[in-house]
C-alpha cells in the first residue's frame, strides 16, 4: 500500500513514521501547505513532497492518510474516496453533524475503504481488557466508569475552534463507551463546568465535564473529563459485569519505586498521548492495512464517528440546560 | 458515660463491643424484644437487661445507641432525647423526610447531644484522604468519584421495607459527598437499571444506580452503586483538585501475591461492611464519647441525615423520570 | 484459662490485653518488679497484683506468660513448669544455647504445654502466604527472600545487652526460614557491616547484616537486614517455587493514594512491630489458648527456639570470619 | 557511522533493526555463516551481505557489532579493533578470564571504542532507580537485592557449552551490583541448587543459584537467580540506603486488572528478554552512538566484562566448595 500522507504536523509524523516502518505500507508522498515541514518528512522517509491534486491524481497512490487541521478533514477524505483512494482520517471528521453526514453519503457511494482514528480502541491495555469482556470473564456489561483528563488545557484559541470540550476531548470517551456496550444510549445527562481556566468559560466552554448515560438495555456509564491533571495524562477505564469487574489502568513512567520518611513514590502516569498512546497508533495503523488489505471494512468507521458526535451534540445541549 | 443500648442484633453487637471496650463508656443496659438475644449481649459485656420504659427512666444511663429495627429508630431517638440522655443513632433516622423533619425539632427543643451513625466518614483510609484535601494537598476540590458495591443483594424482604437502592444504599455516598464537597447540589442527575435480581426491580426497586451531582460552584460528583460484586465489598472514592488527585483504595484481605502461570493474584477486597468499617465502627464511637464529653455537638448529626435523605429521594424521582 | 502475666512493660502491656479480651482466657494476675506499672495494668483488666512466688504457688492460676526483662525468661519458663503451669514464653527463651537446652530439658520432665513468642507466624499476611505453600499453589519450595527491616535501632545499652543483630533480630527470620522450608541447613554464610550507628560497631555489633542458607535438599534462602529503615517497618518475604511465586508484602498505614505533580505517593508501611503485628498478637494468643484447652503441643516450642538460636551463633561466626 | 553486523540471528536481528533505525547509524553490512540469514536481514534494512574479511577491510565501515556466536566474540572483537572500527560486542566477550584479558589487552593498544553489551544498565527501570541513587534520593548506598529469574532454561546443549549459571546468567546481575556499587567485593560467597532439570545438574551445572556480596566498605549485595519461573521473567532490583529505598519492578504485559470471585488478577511481568529489554537495547545502542560520535570512551567496555566475569569465576569456586 503506497500512502499519501496530508498534514505533516504533529499527528502527520506519528502516522508518517508508523507507515514507512509497516511492512506492508510505505510512505510515498506527503502533503501539506508549509513546504518546509511537508520537505522535512519527505526527505526523513523517503517519499516525495506533492500538492493535493497531484496526490488524489496519483495513480501511484493507493492510500491517503487525512491528519490535517481539522477544518480540512472533510473535504480531503471526500475528495481521496471519490478518487478511489482508501482514506484514513484523523478525528473529528468534521464538527457538524450535517458534514459529517455528507461525507457519510460520500463513502457510501464511493465504496472505499474508510477508517476513523479514534486511536483508544487500539491501546494494547484497552484492548487487553476488552479481550477479557469479549472471553465472557466479567459476564455481562452492567457499569463503565472512564476517567479522561489532560495534563494541561491546550491554548484558548485552539479552545475556541474545538467544538468544545464534549466535541472534541469527551468524543473518545463516547467511542469508548459505544465499543465496550455496544448499544445505543436512549438517556443522557451531562454537567460542565469551569475550574481551569476561566478564559475558556469566557470562550463559552467548559473545562471540567461529567456525562451520564443509560443504555437501551440499562447499561450505565459514567464519564468525566478535565483539562488538567497535575500529575499526567489519566486514561482509565473500568468495566463491572455479572461475574466481575475488569479495569485497565495507567501506564506509568517507569516502574520505579521510592520509598523514604516521606512515603512511597510511584512514577507519575506517562506525560499525554504521544508517549501514552504511542503502542495504539502503530496498532491503529496496523489494523487498517491489514483491513485494506483482506478486504474487510475498517473499524471505527464514519457510522462510528456519526454516532459519537451526536452524542457529543446531546451532551453540550444536557450541559446547557444543567446552568 | 454509661450507655443504654437498644438492639441486640448484628449492628448492636458491633456497638456493644465497642462501647464496653471503650475507656471512656460502659455497656450498662440491653434493650432488645428478643429476650435471649438481649441477655447473651449483655451477659457477654457484664451488662444489665432492662425495657425500654426502664432505660429512658434510669438515672444510672447518660446515653442511648439506637442499633434497632430501623422503624424503631426515630421514636426511640425521640424518647432518649426527651429524657435528656445523649443520643447515637443508626441510619437512617427514618425513610420520610417529614419523619425526621420532626426528631430535628425535638432534637432542637431538647437540645440533646446527636449522633447519626454515618460510619464512612470515621474509616482511616477515607480519613486520610480526607485529612489530604484539608491540608491542601490537593488545591480545590473539583471532581469527586464514588464507586460503592456491596458484594451481594440482602432478602427482597429486606429491600421492600429499604426505602430502595438511593435511600438505603447510596444514602451513605450522598453523605460522602456532602463531606468531601462541603457545598449544596442543586443539580442532580440520576439513572437506575435492574441487572442482579429480576425480583428487585418486580419490587419496584432497582440493583444499579448512577448519580451525577453539581454543587453551587462547580464541583462534580458522579456516584454509582450495584447490590453485588464477585470480588467482595468494593468502596473507593477518589478527588480531583486543581493541584492533584488523591483516592483511598479498597482494603484487601491480606497483602499476599501469588504469581503463577495464570496471571499475578492479589486477595479480594475484605468481603463486607462488618470486616472493612471494623475500624470505623470504633473511631465513630470514639467520635460521639469524646465529644459528648468535650461539650462539642457530634458530627455528623440530624442535620446530615436530613441533607442527605433529600438528596436520595431526589435521585428517586429523577431516576423514575428517566425510565 | 487463669492466667499470670510476668511483665507490665510494652510487650505484657499487648498480651495483658489479648489475653483479657480472649474468650477462653482471663487476666488474673500481674506479676512485676516495678509496682506501680504492675497495679495499672492489674487495675485496667480486673486482675490482682502477685509476686512471683505467689503467681508460681497460686492454685487459681492455670498459665504464666513470660514477658519481662530477657534476662528473667529462662527461669520464669522453668519455674513456670515445676509449677505445672502452662507457659507461654517471650523470645528469646535465653542467649546462651546451654541455658536453652536446660530450660528444654526442664520442659521435657515436667510436660508442661510450652510455647515461644515467635509472633510473626501469626501475622495474617504470612499466614496467608504459607497456606497457598501448603495447597501447593506454587509446587516445590526452591528459593525464599526474607527482608527484614526496623525504623530505627534500639538505645545502645539496649543493642550491648541483646545478644547481637544476629541473635536478637534476625532470629525471627531464622524461624520463618525454618517454618517455610520445614528442613536444616547444614549450609550457612554471613555477612555484617555496621552503616547505622558506629556505636553499634564500638558495641562489638553490626546493624546490617545478610545471611544466605542451603537447606538439605538445596532450597536456598536469603535473609537481609538493617536496624533503620527511613520509610517504617519493612517486613517481607517472597517464597519461589516449581509452580510460582508467593509473597508477603508489607501493610500501609492507609490504602490513601496521593497523585501530585511531583509522583503518585503511598503511605508508608506500619510504622513498626507494635502497629504492623498487632493482629498476629492476638492470633498468637489464640493458638496458645486453643492447643492447651485441646491437649495439643503449641507450635512454635521449645524446640523452635533452640534451632534459631543455632543459626544465630552459627551466623555470628560466619560473619565474624568473613571481616 | 556506517555498521557491519556480525551475526544474523535473534540478538543480530534486535541489533539490525535498532542500527538501522537510529537517525545517527546506518546498517551498511551483514555477515553471517549462514547466508539465507544474512541475506533475508540485509534486505529487510537495505544493506549487503559481506563476509569477514571483507566486513574488516572495507573503509565503508566504520563500525562493527559482534552478535555471533558466543565462540566467535573475541576473535571478531580483536579483528574489528586491529582493523580500526568501533566495537560492541554482545556479552560474553569470552568465559575464559585468559582470553578477555588478552581482548583487552589488544583493545588498550589499538585504542578503538570498545562496548560490551550489558543491557540491563539501560533498561529505563533501572535508569530511574539509579538516576534517583546518583541524585542522593536513598542517601549512601547500604545492601542491594537483585532477583533475575528466567521464564525457563535453555536447551541442555545450550547449557553445556554456557560456562554454566553463573558465568551465563549471573553475570548481568554482577555487572548491574557493580554499576550500582561501585566498589570491589573482596567478600563473595555462592550456593547453587538443581532444582528445574535434572539433567542440568548431570551437565555439571545447576539451575538455581544465590550469591552474597560485601564491598570494600561493607556494601552488602544479594543475588538470586533461577532458571525457570512459571509467572514469566522477573527482572527485580531494589536498593536500600541511608535515607530510603529505591527498586524497580517488573513490566507487566499491559495495565489490565480482572477482579473476579477468584481474586484480583493482574498481567503477568512481560516473557523474556526480548520484551522487556526491547527499550533497553534501542538505549544501548543510542549510548554507543553518542559515545563514539561525542569521543567518549563507551560504558560499559572490556574493563566491566572483566571484573563481572571474576565474580563468575569465583561464585564457581564457592559454589563448588558449599557443596
């Protein structure tokens, strides 16, 4: 599978590196508006640099990669599908349902293979634990509890075209909660607030967020989210069930351990989501070659990242109308 | 401080322990209707049997333990107040607000030292947490986790006489939660589920619960309760603040580890309240002596129960406006 | 059971109340040189103040225990058997083997039920460790870790009088190692420092001390210790086998977890022997009670004793060698 | 710096893909006996296949890395330094204390960077814990307990031609007591067991072993070792000083915890070396690079395969003596 990679920023290295080290995926282009940094990635991996057009005309192309700014997203899946290419594409597919929609229609009559990056799924530790959830180990799904905060809030002018917190930090909560229940959620409840920074609430966010939900068959599911953690990235999940309950924990720095008159020190959680999911995106990027390539449809795909956002859409409304 | 204790039952016989251990009280009355298990209690404790009638009158009691059938309590915590002894009381008080509406004003009228048996706040391990946050360890409190599972569901006829999962169960969550947050909750959220006992819910009642909370400033809370767990009594509490994070973890049977080719096995969670709250039973009694004898009102007191009944019947409703 | 307690100190003043709160025992009477700690110890369990020969000639009195100054236990023990009571004895029984071997000899005529304070067979840890041992869960014992750790060292008049880090401190690991492997150890090495307090070198003494041990059929163990540890009381032990691995982790003061910017803390292990190993206090207590009311010889005896302290020379003179 | 990789197999191919990734190193060559080996590893990096002599006179080579086999090591390591390249060279340089000193000696005259490839020192485990000893965090190192426990024990023809457990296993360990140290131990006493396999025994080896070490200035060291541990390897260190203890704890397969009627479960420590040195190799070669590129003699070099191997050779000797 030969790749064009669009968007060479700080998610376009992750991809570009994990596929020029896949066996089977090599990188051969790379796409972006700064010359310099499409140059820099090119030259790091061996492909060339191309403009859009050059890239979906390619027929030396088979695959593009979207990791763009997220306002380009929509547009450039569309225009890989409608030129055959299979498209992965970085989360949100778009911030409105409507765009989201109609890319939705676009995949369908193009028919290509499409995959959304919601890299949770792939953590060897998530999916350890949804293992033991599949092998029967816990019974049936009753309670999920994800625990999901940042070390610290990105800047308020990224704030301000996010979506908001629910649209843009909760949706890989909501995809998780989707994939381990595997129901729709009919009930919602959702609280915000604002702790972190008070120009965030001035952007008309929230930065500390809290989401029940209940699912058609009384599945329920809690979720809460901060934009700062002092102590590292906390991404924790856990699962009760008839017969158990099963939980993946953070990873930590190291596995040292300091014990002195002031106590026992453990290393703090891996700092964000470039070390923490590290393992997931090879793993993610691993999952849609071999789905290309067999011939199955990818997973997550834009059904998943529809119904993520419209949970995402109650959420904001459910907050609105809890102040 | 010699104390009069009604109910020879499995909570009377914690609480006759830990008063006849005390330096600071003696066991010196048994008020149970079942004669026998009235005089094994007291016979065990070098105590005396007597009737209720007696115990109000006796100028040899300074204190009565309410540890009987819970329909007892608020009219036995009346009488003891209105014959000027101090007063411990198991919860609840009683399952009507309008009921324990009323022992507040006698308790306001008879001016009476009160105690409401939340045990919680009295285990070390929350204690310690709790002495964190005070010292600021943590900065603001702004998100709080209850995780809260009894190890098995008791008698349907236990649970059609409970109150239901919020009044009986979760009362001691909301209790926490006012504890740890120090504020009131003018938004609450709830969902109930039945997933342990068909029965339960045929009752009326439901086996899952999940509450989310918003206090006046902001502070989130999400508390969620099943009627069982395979693993044994799991109670853990966790507290987000704008400077850390700090939880109190269950406690295990012992600290053995076995490794073997099937995994690294650490022992249950010590199996339920008699066995985890040993410590707390005695610290809370500790509580109530020290200040009844220090001249202090005793914490927590009506008003907690009062506070806290309010918020379960609260969930109630918006848990059945939910469904 | 009547029993006569030797000894108002911190060790009488934990068995004093173990045996008055036991079911099958009561405190009878206090036997003390110092008088005024002898009556408020009497005075606190409802027991009478003796002297030794009244204790020893008293026909109300069943058992002795033996927990005064070390200097005093070989001949309480002894006249404790011609007295035909039951003894339960502090270690060490002495720290002389040819005054062990006398009082064993004694013991042997007079038939008495005998038992050694080796307490931390008892601690609910261990004990739970060693049942796993016993259903097989980790095969054949192969290899055994025992680390052993104090808070801080004894006053150095203390340390001069103790028979040496040795015989003093490391004898309870003699006996755990004993205890775990059930076999001798016709192999032993041993190596001291002194890294605490030079006053215990001056002593003619060592505060840090390593001992490995070759057993019959080639089970190794090694034993470490040190009279400081900056953290608590470290008291661990790891047992290898064909199957697995089993261990005994030390106990924290709380399961409080405290994450900040600076790491994830614990709380440290229970400060020292009186915290960490009150319950194997009470269970040892028990074990005594339960083997002379059923006609069973108590475990650890006289015999137990004797074997420690074996390896306890025999360690002295390794270690000796090897400076 | 431009590579030839000597030898084609498990550890050649961790090597391969660590040179060839490394932005400061290129894998230029591969030679090794076996050609298809050779060949299949110079294709997947994009190098060729030369044989020795060819590897050694070529001046497209800068540097040269021996992981052949173990009889191979020292004639490679003096024909890579008379030849001028850099070497590292995969432990053990030789088990005959002869032949490493005659390496070193040829080392000394050619004056070319010289790595012996003890990869433990870069685990990020250890590098945390003795980052934290070099930072004073334990105060003055005081003993040091090392346990190292393979999944289970190479193939007896392996075993044969080894140098036997101390010489092959241990070694790491000795190495890692003296990085940790950093003093001579004139004190050294071993005992060996055959506990795993029998016929490791009638090979005139044995599969489990335990080592005590006492520095200069009474550091005292212990070592565990075990051929076969059903849980997975088990790679432990803890060290313990003047104001505290630091240790690091095995890697687990993932951060995964089932809680069910059975017990609380977590992962098992990550297989055998492959696993849980993959971060250690990728540094260890890091260090190599940097130290050559930087004119830094590389740590460690022939010196610490000397003294590790005397340690070996007189754990033999005592291990033979204790038997």
């Amino acid at each position: 599978m030969r790749v064009a990679l669009f968007g060479a920023g700080r998610m376009g290295q992750i991809h570009g590196a994990n596929i020029a080290v896949h066996p089977g995926s090599t990188l051969a282009a790379v796409v972006d508006p700064h010359g310099p940094s499409a140059t820099a990635l090119a030259e790091r991996h061996g492909a060339v640099v191309m403009d859009e057009a050059e890239a979906f005309a390619s027929q030396d192309i088979d695959a593009v990669v979207v990791a763009s700014a997220t306002n380009l997203h929509a547009d450039q899946a569309e225009q890989g599908a409608k030129a055959g290419k299979a498209v992965f594409c970085e989360k949100p597919v778009d911030l409105s349902m409507d765009r989201v929609a109609a890319v939705s229609e676009t995949l369908a009559q193009t028919n290509v293979p499409f995959m959304l990056g919601f890299n949770r799924r792939f953590d060897p530790n998530f999916a350890a634990m949804k293992a033991q959830i599949d092998q029967g180990a816990i019974g049936d799904v009753e309670m999920v509890t994800i625990l999901s905060r940042d070390p610290s809030p990105p800047p308020i002018d990224y704030i301000k075209v996010s979506g908001g917190i629910f649209r843009d930090m909760m949706i890989h909560d909501f995809d998780i909660a989707r994939w381990l229940v595997g129901e729709d959620f009919p009930h919602l409840s959702a609280f915000g607030a604002v702790h972190v920074n008070a120009a965030i609430g001035a952007a008309g966010d929230q930065d500390t967020a809290m989401v029940s939900l209940r699912s058609t068959s009384g599945v329920l599911v809690s979720i809460s989210n901060s934009r700062r953690a002092t102590y590292g990235y906390d991404q924790r999940i856990e699962v009760h069930g008839s017969k158990g309950m099963v939980s993946a924990e953070n990873v930590r720095e190291s596995t040292m351990v300091l014990a002195t008159a002031e106590g026992v020190r453990l290393e703090k959680p891996e700092h964000f989501f470039l070390e923490r999911y590290a393992a997931a995106y090879k793993r993610e990027w691993d999952a849609f070659v071999s789905a290309v390539s067999e011939g199955r449809a990818p997973m997550p795909g834009i059904t998943e990242g529809l119904a993520s956002l419209a949970l995402a859409d109650r959420a904001v409304a459910s907050a609105k109308a809890h102040r």
